[in-house]
C-alpha cells in the first residue's frame, strides 16, 4: 500500500514536472520565415526560400517591404543574421526591431543606414519608453555588413537591454524605472524587419539619395532565434522570477567582466553619436538616464 502511494507519488511529481516543462514560458522559434512570421508590407517583394529558412526584403521605385512575427512577446532573447545591401545603399534605411502596438508605444531598434558605393553603413539604435524615444546612439561597424552574414541580437529582460552585434555588446540600456526614467517592461513586443526610402535623413543627413536605377535593393535574413516569452495576455507569466524564464538568471542581469571590455572597445573607438553627449541638441537638460550608472 505505502509502496503504491509512493509510485502514485512519484507519477504525480514526474507529470507536474511534464507540465512545468510545456508551459514554460520561453519558445524558441522554428527558424522556417513561413511559420514564425507575417508578410506586411508588398508580398511581391519579398522572397523566402522554400524551406522556409531564408528570406529577403526588396526596395525599388514601386515599394519597400516588411515582415513581423505572428506572436508578441515580453522578454527574452532574439538573434537575426542579416546581410545588408552591398553597393549603392544610400538613402535606404533596414529596420530590425521590437515593437509594442499601443498608442505610449515601446520600441527597441536597430536601424541600418545606408550609403554611397564604399563608404560605410551606419548602424543607429534608438529606444522607445512609453511613447517617448529621442534615445538615438549610432556606430560604425567593425566589419562590412554587406559582405556576409552577421548576427543581431537582443537581449531583454527586467534588468537590462543589451543590443549585440555578434554577440559584441554594443549599447545598454539599464532599467532605472526606480528612478523615474521609463523602462519598456509592460507591452508585449512583435519582432520586425522592413526596408524602406528614408532619405530625407537617413545618409550624410538626407544629402545622398536612394538612386532606384542603381537597385533594386536586396537585404537578407537567415537563422533567427527568438528565445522569449509569448504573449498571452499576462505579464505575471513573463515577468516572474521563476527559474522557467531564463532571462531572469541573474547572470544576465548585468554584463560580465568580458562583456564589458568589449563594450568599451565599441565605445572607444566605434561610437560615433550618442545622445546622452549631445548637450546642444537638449540644451544642458539630457535625459535623467545619462547621469544614472550604464552598467
Ligand atoms: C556615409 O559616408 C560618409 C562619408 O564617409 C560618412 O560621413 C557617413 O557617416 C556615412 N554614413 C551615413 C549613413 O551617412
């Protein structure tokens, strides 16, 4: 009797740890575009291969293009590979970011500008807190991003947000919501890619422009993860300390030693604008979240 109590027992336990298992809150995608991903914006100018694996983003005189993930989510981890446009890409502005849909909206971007044949890319990040942005930091890259390949990440959870590029950390934005400044923490986000004419701003400050005869102009996507909690209408789910959600590990609520180092190298020698020193722009009245620690 006590023996069969005990395997009931042990059953029971073996199935709550089944269930723990399934509804933990983290997914990890399936990397085929077709399923984790909408076409928004000219189907006709976008291409995925037909495994599903790859896709790519086209720009010409007729339009721009643009996809977004079925889910939204709170929290985790994202990684695109993206190859942007070699040649002529002045003008031309990809977008890869997360975004809220409310009206107060959050948003976390990256924002690759385009440029005349040679010269480089410019890669601008920007976040949106509660409606507000005006966050703009921008860098070149250490590598020409239209040669090959290259991963985009970001990591996002209630301590920080950390923009990577091949795993090199390249911005922070810490969470001071104890300090008043605005944390993006509660709107569940979509994940985003579109290609798009931005050149009244985008190169040399809209001074080169998009040249359609030099296109069209190609971008492309492969090997994504997203790592993050799925919305489903509650933020307890995604927010909780639990071990389930592997954002939470303390780990990774700041940057270790390594991180760091590469950071500052980034910041040494790679940052070209940041908005936290320009003191022209908000007339000595910088945001409150440049005085605050950046690690
Ligand atoms: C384009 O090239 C010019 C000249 O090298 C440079 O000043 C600029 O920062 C580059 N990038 C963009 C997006 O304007």
């Amino acid at each position: 009797m006590t023996r069969k109590t005990s395997t009931a027992t042990v059953f029971n336990l073996l199935q709550l740890a089944c269930l723990i298992a399934t509804t933990s809150a983290s997914i990890v995608s399936t990397g085929d575009f077709n399923r984790d991903f909408d076409v928004t914006w000219s189907p006709d100018h976008v291409n995925t291969s037909p495994d599903g694996r790859t896709r790519s983003l086209k720009l010409d005189q007729e339009s721009g293009s643009a996809f977004a993930s079925k889910d939204m989510f709170l929290f985790g981890q994202i990684d695109m590979q993206i190859k942007l446009i070699p040649g002529y890409s002045a003008g031309t502005v990809l977008a890869f970011y997360l975004a809220s849909d409310q009206p107060n909206r959050d948003e976390i971007d990256f924002e690759f500008l385009g440029n005349v044949t040679g010269q480089p890319y410019i890669l601008q990040t920007n976040i949106y807190a509660n409606g507000y942005d005006n966050r703009e930091e921008r860098i070149y890259l250490w590598f020409d991003p239209t040669k090959d390949f290259h991963t985009y990440s970001i990591l996002w959870n209630l301590h920080q947000i950390v923009f990577m590029v091949d795993w090199v950390p390249i911005r922070l934005y810490r969470n001071h919501a104890d300090k008043g400044v605005a944390y993006p923490r509660r709107q569940p986000m979509s994940l985003k890619a579109s290609l798009w004419n931005g050149d009244s701003w985008a190169t040399r400050g809209g001074q080169d422009k998009v040249d359609y005869s030099k296109g069209p102009f190609i971008v492309s996507f492969r090997n994504y993860k997203i790592d993050a909690c799925v919305w489903k209408g509650n933020p307890r789910f995604c927010r909780g300390d639990s071990t389930t959600n592997w954002w939470n590990n303390p780990r990774l609520s700041s940057l270790n030693w390594y991180q760091r180092r590469l950071f500052k190298w980034v910041r040494k020698y790679h940052l070209i604008y940041d908005y936290c020193q320009d003191t022209n722009r908000f007339q000595n009245h910088l945001p409150k979240e440049c005085s605050l620690p950046k690690y």
